[in-house]
C-alpha cells in the first residue's frame, strides 16, 4: 500500500495548475517557459533534468513536484536505483545546508555575547 494515491495525486496537481491557468495565464505560461528554458540548452538530457527536479523537489518538500517529476523521470526510463540516487545526493546537500547554516547560528550567537 502506497503512502498517497501519487497518481490521483498528480491528476489533481495538474487539474489545480490548470485552474490557476484560467485565472492567473501569464503566471502559468512563465512558469512553463521557465522549464522549457532549461531545455534549450540541450547540455542535459530530459532523464537527467528530471531526476534533479526529484532531488530539487525533496528539498523543497513539494508533494506536487514529487509525483510529477518522478513520473515523468520514469517514463524517461529512470530506475528506481537513479532515483535513490538523486535522492542520496539531496539528502547530503541539505545536510550539509544544516552544516553551513549552524555554522551561522553560532556567528550570531558571538555577535550576540559580543554585545
């Protein structure tokens, strides 16, 4: 049993984004000429994109970004061993964000005693 319904999930995503293009158009067209953009390039292919979109959207902790990135990432034909990779590789970015950022906390609890 799966934790969510990730494909009804995802039409419902995309059902809402198509509302929002009813009342927002320019919004949702920006939105997708910003992900065309990327693509443009052609430095990458459309696998590669995707899987970082997954790890991308983890950090983000975007349930809609989730479903439909890991979707299109599998019909790109992702394995489920390259998913866990890119996951892997976002885990350890935000565990080194947490790094860095702590590293912060104690320079401003410094300036703080310095006071």
């Amino acid at each position: 049993m799966h934790m969510i319904d990730w494909n009804t999930y995802r039409q419902q995503v995309v059902a809402g984004v198509g509302g929002f293009a009813k009342l927002s158009p320019e919004t949702v067209r920006g939105y997708g000429a910003m992900g065309g953009a990327g693509q443009q390039t052609g430095q990458l292919d459309a696998k590669t994109r995707e899987l970082i979109a997954i790890a991308v959207a983890i950090t983000l902790r975007c349930d809609g970004c989730i479903t439909v990135h890991t979707d299109a990432a599998h019909k790109l034909g992702a394995t489920k061993e390259e998913v866990a990779e890119a996951l892997g590789v976002a885990v350890s970015v935000n565990a080194g964000a947490a790094i860095v950022y702590s590293t912060r906390t104690l320079d401003a609890y410094a300036a703080s005693a310095e006071a």
